[in-house]
C-alpha cells in the first residue's frame, strides 16, 4: 500500500513538471518517427520547439529530426513573432 502511494505522489510531480504551450494552428506537427539523416536541401523553415521558443532550421526535415521541436512553418523565423 505505501508504494502504491509513492508512486501516485510521484506520478502527481512529474505531470505538474510537464510543459502546457499551445502550439498555433499555422504549424505543421512533426509526426511519426524522428528523422536521424536528412537531405542537404536549404529550404528554411521556423520551427516552435516545446518550451514555445521559435528557431530557424535549414529545413522541414532538420527541424523535426530535434525531439524538442513540435512543428514549423515555412520561412525563417522573424524576429519578434
């Protein structure tokens, strides 16, 4: 029983820990599995990685092989957005 309740305390502290930033409806999620080698395209793309910062990838697929980023738009990032 007492570690059924640690581990319902813990279960608690690790959720409250989780990032909540709600991702714009102009991006493309990145899906599925995580790319590990991409194409030397420059096709620039700006991608909300998941503490909602914004950062400019050379493209779709080096933006998406980062865990961290969730999706992107195209262009590069512009400053102040």
């Amino acid at each position: 029983m007492r570690i059924k309740g640690i581990l319902c305390c813990l279960a608690v502290l690790v959720s409250g820990c989780q990032s909540t930033v709600e991702r714009p409806a102009n991006l493309t999620a990145c899906q599925g599995v995580r790319p590990q080698v991409c194409t030397m395209i420059y096709k620039p793309v700006c991608a909300m990685e998941k503490e909602g910062q914004f950062r400019t990838y050379a493209s779709e697929c080096t933006a998406c092989s980062h865990e961290e980023v969730v999706g992107y738009q195209q262009g590069e990032c512009v400053e102040g957005e």
